[in-house]
C-alpha cells in the first residue's frame, strides 16, 4: 500500500462496498449509507484507485456455465530471485486469467488457467514447464467465491448514524461535509437558531447546504432539513457538539 495514503473510514466503507459488488453498487448507494455526497464518494474512489489502492475491477466468471470450460490451478515454484520475471512470463500463456505470486517457500507462484478440455489444460502445463517453472500439484477448481474485508464494514449502529468527510488545511482550519440525520438535534432549526441553542459556535460557518437537485444558499433564516447535505468551515476544529448535532440521535 502507498505509504503516504493513510485511509479512514470514509475510505474503508468505500473499499468495503466496492469488495462487496463493485458492478451494482454506485457513488450515490455508498454515499447514501455513509452520510456524505456522491460527488464526496466519487473523489475518494479517484484518490484510491490513483494511490494504488484499488487496482482494478474485475469480472467473476464461470466458464463452465459460460462455454464448458475447465478451469485448473497449478501450485508452482519459481526461483524467488526470478519470480517477478517468471510471473510475467506466466501471464503471456494463452489461457491463463490470473497469476498470484507469494513472497517465500514452495508453491509461491499460483496459476489460474481456462482450457476447453483437459488436453488444452495439458497444453497450458507444458507451456508453464518451458518457462523453467515446476508444478508442484495442480487440480480444477470446483468454485470460488469473493467475500468483502470484513473490518471495514461498519458496525451496526454506524449504519444507522452519519460519517464525515474532513479536510484539513493549513493554520489548523477544517471543512466538514456532513449529512443531516433523521430527527438530529438541528434538523428544523434555522441557522440562526441553532446558533442561539450552541449547536453551531461563532467558528464555524455553514458555506452550503446541498438539497437534493438544487444547492440553498445558506442565511440566517435557512430552515435545515434531515437530508440536507451542509458543507461546514472552522477556524480550527468542528466542535464535537456540532458533529453530533448532525446526526441521528437514535
């Protein structure tokens, strides 16, 4: 992982979704569970996807409902000095759809093969062999399946509060983008009002309030409603108060 890159929740939600069902879910759906904007989810997928953390989306297939085909696993070993070379060698043999390489020991190059019949597969091996490669053990594969990482999924109750998205800038502001909750302490209010009450401090400004296709410009009179996507700006950093003014309090 990209050293420089640290994830947070936002991000591990993201990553969690797009492990889940990359084809069906879309910015909106994850954004709708986390509490921030599409256009919040579709940076953060940019961000991921660019720092080399998301490498990629790919199609689960089953060639045998597909077209009749076998797939097969060969368990290799490949000298480890040359495993990286070896590896893209690997990936050049026709048939071949996916190539793991483990870091030490035994069988540290897997290789995920589709032939038409058991010749083809028997083709696939002798190419491998050329290469240099020996193949420990090899067998088909009956069927796989691809399952989220389960830490990044949130807990029960964060699936029912809201997530925020922070930028911190230089001098120690913040801009917090955040969705009001259902029945949250300051969904009614006015601007002004919840200034009166404490849940919004002389710090901290709300610079625009996103509701649904259209963008309210934010005034002391902006009544504000469970939904509302509002962009917040501090001095220094949003009061925890305010944070929790935001969300559902159940």
């Amino acid at each position: 992982m990209n050293e420089e890159y640290q994830l947070d929740e936002v991000d591990r939600r993201v990553i969690h979704a797009l492990m889940a069902d990359a084809r069906n879910t879309s910015a909106p759906t994850i954004a709708e569970g986390l509490g921030v904007s599409a256009g919040t989810i579709r940076n953060r997928i940019a961000r991921l996807e660019e720092a080399g953390i998301i490498k990629g989306y790919y199609a689960h297939v089953d060639f045998e409902q597909a077209d009749g085909r076998l797939t097969n696993l060969y368990l290799c070993n490949a000298p480890v000095a040359e495993r990286e070379s070896v590896a893209a060698r690997v990936r050049t043999v026709p048939g071949v759809v996916h190539v793991r390489e483990l870091m030490t020991g035994r069988r540290n190059l897997h290789v995920l093969a589709v032939g038409e019949d058991i010749a083809d597969l028997r083709r696939v091996a002798r190419a491998l062999s050329s290469l240099g490669i020996e193949i420990e053990d090899e067998d088909l594969v009956q069927a796989d399946s691809y399952l989220p990482y389960a830490p990044y999924e949130p807990e029960e109750d964060e699936r029912r509060g809201t997530l925020s998205d922070f930028v911190s800038l230089t001098g120690g502001s913040e801009i917090v983008e955040a969705t009001i909750g259902e029945e949250a302490p300051i969904d009614g209010l006015t601007l002004s009002e919840a200034g009166d009450r404490g849940l919004l401090d002389a710090d901290t400004l709300v610079i625009s309030v996103d509701r649904g296709q259209s963008v309210v410009t934010p005034r002391g009179d902006t009544v504000l409603r469970a939904g509302d996507e509002v962009t917040l700006f501090s001095r220094g950093d949003v009061p925890d108060e305010t944070l929790a003014a935001l969300r559902n309090t159940e």
